[in-house]
C-alpha cells in the first residue's frame, strides 16, 4: 500500500499498521464519547473487615459506548494519556465523583480517586483540580488520590511539592500497587503519604505462597510504625480475607466483597444498609 502522505508511513507494515489503526480508532471514540458523556464512575467499597462497616469507595471509570465489547480502563485509560485526553477525562470524572458525594451528603463518605501519571506531571493539574473543587463546592478533604509508586519516584522533588499542596487543600494521599515499584521503604518518609494499597499480586496468592504472607505482613507492620493505613486490594475469597485479619490488615477491598457498582446501585445499597 503506498503511503498518502509522507507522515503515512505506517502503512508499511501490517502488523504495526493494524494495532496502530486499532488504537486511533479508539482516542477518535473517545474524543467523541468525552462530550457525550459515555465516561461514568463505578465505586467499589473498601470494607473494614473488623466493623464489617464500608469505610470509603474507591472510584472506577468505565466506558459505555455502543459497541459490543466494553473496552476496560487497562486499555482506554494508557490512550487518553498518549492522546492528551486524560485531563478533561479526569476533570469530568472528578465533576461526576463530587455529584456522588453531594447526593450521599450525610453520609460524610468519602472517595478514592485515581490519578494517572502523565496528568499528574501536567503543569496545569493542580488548577484543573482545583477548578472543580471550587465550581463543585466540595471540600476537598472528601478526597483520597490515588498514585502509583513508580510515578512518585520519578521527578520526586517536584512531586513532594505537589503532594503537600494537595495535602493543604486536604486531600489525603494512597500509593496505589504497592509493592509493585521501587518498593524502597525509604522514599514514604520523604512523601506526605497516608494510606499504603497493597497490590492484588501479593494477596492473590496469599492463601498458598508463605513468602506473600511474610512480604505483606512485614509491610504491614512497617506501616503501623509508620502511622500509615493499610489497604489490601483484590480480596476474592475467605481464606484471603482471614488471614489479612490475622496481620491486622483490616481494610480491604475486592471482589468477595463487591464489584465495582453504579452509583444508583451504590445509593440503593447505601439506603438499605445505612452503612457509614
Ligand atoms: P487500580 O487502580 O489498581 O484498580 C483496581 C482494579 O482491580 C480495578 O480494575 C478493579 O475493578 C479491579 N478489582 C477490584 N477488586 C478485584 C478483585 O477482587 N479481583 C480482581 N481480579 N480485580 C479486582 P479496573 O476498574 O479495570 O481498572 C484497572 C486500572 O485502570 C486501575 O487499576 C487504574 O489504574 C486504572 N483506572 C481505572 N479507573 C480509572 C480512573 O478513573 N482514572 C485513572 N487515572 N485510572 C483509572
Ligand atoms: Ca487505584
Ligand atoms: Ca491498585
Ligand atoms: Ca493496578
């Protein structure tokens, strides 16, 4: 096939021509899906399994578009960041995150929600943050944001300013997949971190592999020392869930517990149970 223009030339080869087709094809549906407005937040509870009590959610996007195949936040979420979308995709979340916490007013739940990386080292963040905090009139202080730790390592200075600014607003901080990163213990001293998520990888196989068990409940422990919270992430099963409570890891959040849900759901299930 010759190339139309001379920026064309992925038209040379096939298989890189396809996923390239493949992936322009979904930031071209994005961009239009973004002003209809097909991006909702899913909110999953993280239970402290000691009160049996839902402590906060944490907010999950997901994409509801025509199309047959419901494409995950693994896939869009990496595209919105390549293609510059993630910063009126994460504003228009966060307008919808601060909607859900007024309609649960009394409640006084709070949100965890997920930062990417490339927005986060975007100079306009803490304004487009800001902004909707302000126009929503939502304290802040309603808000857990959640980074992953190989994103705080990189540019860490600026990010230690950054995380403080946010931490005045009151904005508490999760290091999401924990474990998973630079792992280095020392670095959380440096950043104003409050809660610790313990990656789904180490708990996974935390029933069977003893060398999980120890990793967790050393981290555990570390944390405690640290004055930090600790959170287990994609807790499926009993087992999983009993021996987090054995390690006086109490908060945890999975499947065993809940899926992700709408928020009509979430509502429902909140009225029936007044669970806070
Ligand atoms: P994450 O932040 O680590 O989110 C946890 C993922 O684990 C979610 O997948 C959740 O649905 C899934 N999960 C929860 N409990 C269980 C369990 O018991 N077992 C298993 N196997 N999985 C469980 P999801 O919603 O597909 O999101 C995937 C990733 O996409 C997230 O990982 C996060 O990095 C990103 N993401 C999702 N929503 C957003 C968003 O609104 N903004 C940004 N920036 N990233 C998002
Ligand atoms: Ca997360
Ligand atoms: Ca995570
Ligand atoms: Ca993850």
């Amino acid at each position: 096939v010759k190339a139309k223009n001379k920026n064309d030339y992925r038209f040379y080869t096939p298989e890189f021509d396809k996923e390239t087709i493949w992936l322009a094809e979904i930031e071209e549906k994005m961009r239009q899906g973004l002003p209809r407005k097909e991006f909702v937040l899913y909110f999953q509870p993280i239970i402290d399994s000691s009160s049996h009590t839902v402590t906060y959610f944490e907010a999950l996007c997901r994409w509801h578009n025509d199309d047959a195949i419901d494409i995950m936040p693994d896939i869009f979420i990496p595209i919105a960041e390549q293609s510059g979308l993630i910063g009126s995709l994460t504003t228009q979340l966060l307008h919808q995150a601060c909607s859900f916490i007024k309609e649960l007013d009394e409640s006084n739940i709070r949100i965890s929600f997920n930062i990417s990386a490339t927005h986060l080292q975007s100079q306009d963040f803490m304004s487009e943050i800001k902004a909707v905090f302000d126009k929503e009139n939502v304290v802040p202080s309603c808000f857990i944001f959640e980074i992953t730790e190989t994103v705080l390592m990189q540019n860490w200075k600026r990010n230690v300013s950054l995380l403080n600014d946010l931490k005045l607003l009151g904005v508490e901080i999760a290091v999401d997949d924990f474990g998973t990163g630079y792992s280095s213990l020392g670095y959380l001293k440096r950043f104003p971190v409050d809660i610790l998520k313990i990656d789904r990888e180490f708990i996974r196989d935390l029933h069977h592999d003893a060398k999980n068990r120890i990793f967790v409940s050393a981290i555990v422990s570390m944390a405690s020392a640290l004055s930090l919270r600790i959170v287990a992430e994609g807790v499926e099963n009993k087992e999983q869930a009993s021996i987090l409570a054995e390690m006086n890891c109490f908060l945890q959040q999975g499947y065993y517990y809940s899926k992700p849900l709408p928020i009509l759901k979430v509502l429902r299930h909140l009225n029936s149970n007044s669970l806070h």
